[in-house]
C-alpha cells in the first residue's frame, strides 16, 4: 500500500471501530493500480457530516449538506464523504438534491467512469462492481451506465472525460465517445470555473494532443470559452509538443499565441483566470514577442529574471516545436553573469543621484538610473558607487 494510504489509515479505522464502512475510493485507487503516484486521497463513508466531524477533532466543513467533510489529521488533509446517490439533476448541471444511503455500491454507481468508480477497504483489497480494473488495463475512459444518461445528468463529464484521455493517455470507449458527439453542447450549461480546471489538468497531461484532437472531433471545443471559432489554431496544438511545459501560465500563453488571440484580457477573463494569472501571461507575451523577434538578449533575461526566462523558452520552444537544452543553458548563463539582477542592487542611490547632479527630482531621475542599469547590465560601466559617481560627474560637465 502507499504511503499515503497507510498514513490515511487510521481515519478508515476509526471510522470502522464506531460501526461505520469507511473506503479509500476515486483517483487515488485508480492511481494506485495503474501505479502512478497518487494525489489526494479521498474516503467514502456510511458515517453522515455531523458523525464525521464528532468523530474527529479537527475537521472543515467544506460541503457538509452535499455530505463532504475534510479531516485535518497529523498535517495532512482527507476529503471524507458520506455514502450518497444524486438526484434531481437540474439543467444538465450538478445535483441539486443528494440522499444520503448506507450502500458502497450505490455511492459507487454515481462516480463518472468506471476506472473513477473502484473502492479500496483498509486490508488494500479492491472493490470493483463496473470493471473498472478491466478497462484499466485496456485503457479505456467508459462511463458507469448509459453515457447518455450519465453526461445528461452532469455535462462536465465530457470535458472530464477528454481530460483523462490526456492525464492517463487512454481512449474513449466507442460509446461513451458517441454520447459525447450528441451531447456536447449540453457543455453550454456548465460554469466556466469548472470547465476551465478541466481544461487546464487537460493541457498539463500525458497525452495532450490527442485529447485536443478529440474535442475537435467531439465538437466539445465549441462549447469552451472564445474558442468556438479556432479550430483551425486547435488543430495547429494538437500537432505541437507541449508536454514540457510545467506552470499554467505557460500553457495559457502558448494558447493565446497559437490561437492568435488579439484581446488577450478579455479571452483569459473568458477563462475566469484570476487577475494575477492574467497579468502573468501578458507579461510572458510582451516578452516571448521581443524574443520571436530579436532573440534573447542581457537585457531581456534582466528584466524577466531568470524563472521567467525559463518560462518563456519553454512555451517558445513549444511553438517553434524545438528541442534544444542549449537554449536554456545559454539563458541561465547569461543570467549567472549579469553583474547585477534588479535595480536594487545598483551601488547608487536616487538621493545620491539628486545631489550629484544638484538638480530638483523629477522623471529624470528614473531616466538616469535606467541608463546605469543599462550601461551596467551590458559591461560598460561598473557596478561600484565610486564609478557611478565619476561617470555622473562626466556626464554633468557635458
Ligand atoms: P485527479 O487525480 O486528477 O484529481 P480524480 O479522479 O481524483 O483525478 P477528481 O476531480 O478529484 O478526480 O474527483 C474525485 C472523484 O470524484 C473521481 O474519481 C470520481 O469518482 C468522482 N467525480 C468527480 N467529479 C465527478 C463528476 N462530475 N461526476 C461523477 N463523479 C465525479
Ligand atoms: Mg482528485
């Protein structure tokens, strides 16, 4: 068993010793099998919300009428849910009512896929009603029940279904890929914040590029924010090689770029993506367009520093489809041997300027210090408050 099973599993057992069921179950058993690292590990239970947290001493209650109650428990943290079924699916979206039952199957039975869909009791012995095991093995992403049903219920699992073809590089089973080509636009109904993290674990996965040809071949793309008319850009990214991007940043400004995005603030606020976020891919564009055009330079590595050089490269090399570890040892060089990282450490001050020059401050001041940054950065001029100072005084008497 994992490790992180085995530290889980006290939760379970305690939970057993006040007569309650209590199973890891989701990912982290699917993850388990195919022996991958697991994320988080989640705990289906008989025990109802308030059960769970008299139970336990310290708990969060992130969803307790939906049944999900999150057990704080020696610095990690379990997503514990009470055994339930759903019902009155109410526009295509998630349930609006839960029941909360005493059966493992019928918990079981609500999951997406049949390889989401598999428990795991606290002796590592697999509990599988829907052949999740099987398809597995056969890697195949197939639907607990009729898909139809399934993805009218809760239209999200489209999407989620592409994005497990991408994060497990497995294919969709003919009718659960059928179902989603009748039912795509039924992704009209879902809220862009759940769409976009489905998308985004899309991109981040094993497999990509076939999970994005398949959203052309669905049609699911139509139902994603700005992106209905760009499938032509969609199909330029299912043929280039992304996998070696690492922060969502990069893969939004690998997006923008190969879509052609023009109003790039309103396609990532589409995207719900935060202010933060948002500002971080402009940046990375204004810079990746500098190096399209002129190459990195000192100057550029200066100014984005040395992560987001990185960044950059990456999502650059993504678009030029290249391989060059060269590029990013050329990049980290050239950032070893500035004589100085950011403005903060030039060997002069603002005040010590404005006395030099004797001169009221003002703009000029910022103006002056760029061009010692400059002169600085490219070995013209050396960082020491004495040849600062000599060459202020040089140019004064100009
Ligand atoms: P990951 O490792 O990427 O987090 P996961 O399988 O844990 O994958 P989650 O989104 O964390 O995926 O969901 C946890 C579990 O909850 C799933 O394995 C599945 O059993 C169930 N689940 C999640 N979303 C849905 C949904 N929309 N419909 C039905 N079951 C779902
Ligand atoms: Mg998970």
């Amino acid at each position: 068993m994992d490790r992180l099973f085995i530290e889980a599993l006290p939760i379970i057992r305690k939970l057993k010793e006040h007569n309650y069921q209590a199973y890891f179950v989701g990912g982290a058993v699917r993850d388990h099998l195919l022996e991958r690292s697991i994320g988080d590990v989640d705990i289906a239970t008989s025990a109802k919300p308030d059960e769970i947290q008299q139970l336990f001493p310290s708990t969060v209650d992130v969803g307790a009428n939906h049944g999900t109650i999150i057990v704080l428990y020696k610095n990690n943290s379990y997503e514990v849910t009470t055994f339930r079924t759903e019902t009155g699916y109410k526009d295509y979206r998630r349930p609006a009512e839960v029941a909360f039952i005493h059966s493992l199957v019928e918990d079981l039975k609500r999951r997406d896929f049949t390889i989401n869909a598999m428990a795991m009791d606290d002796k590592g012995k697999i509990l599988d009603y829907f052949e999740g095991k099987k398809h597995l093995l056969e890697k195949r992403i197939m639907t607990v029940g009729n898909p139809h049903e399934r993805f009218s219920e809760d239209a999200l699992r489209m999407l989620r279904a592409l994005r497990f073809m991408s994060s497990l590089d497995f294919q969709l089973d003919y009718k659960t890929e059928q179902a989603i080509k009748e039912n795509f636009f039924l992704l009209e109904h879902i809220s862009v914040e759940r769409k976009t993290a489905e998308f985004v674990k899309l991109l981040s996965g094993k497999s990509p590029q076939a999970a994005i040809s398949k959203m052309l071949e669905t049609n699911v793309f139509k139902c994603l924010p700005f992106l209905e008319q760009k499938s032509g850009g969609l199909k330029t990214l299912s043929n280039l090689e992304f996998r070696h991007l690492q922060t969502s940043a990069e893969y939004w400004t690998l997006l923008i770029r190969v879509l052609n995005i023009i109003n790039i603030e309103a396609f990532l606020r589409g995207w719900k993506l935060s202010v933060k976020i948002i500002q971080h891919v402009k940046n990375n564009n204004e810079v990746l367009t500098k190096v399209l055009s002129r190459g990195w330079s000192k100057k550029l590595v200066y100014q984005a520093g040395l992560n987001q050089s990185l960044q950059i490269e990456r999502v650059y090399q993504a678009l030029k489809n290249s391989k060059s570890q060269e590029s990013f040892k050329l990049i980290e060089q050239i950032y070893e041997e500035l004589p100085i990282k950011n403005r903060e450490e030039i060997d002069l001050s603002g005040h010590e300027i404005i006395s030099i020059m004797n001169k009221k401050p003002g703009p000029w001041v910022a103006e002056i210090l760029c061009r010692i940054e400059e002169k600085i950065i490219y070995g013209s001029l050396d960082n020491s408050n004495k040849a600062i100072k000599e060459w202020l005084e040089s140019c004064k008497q100009k």
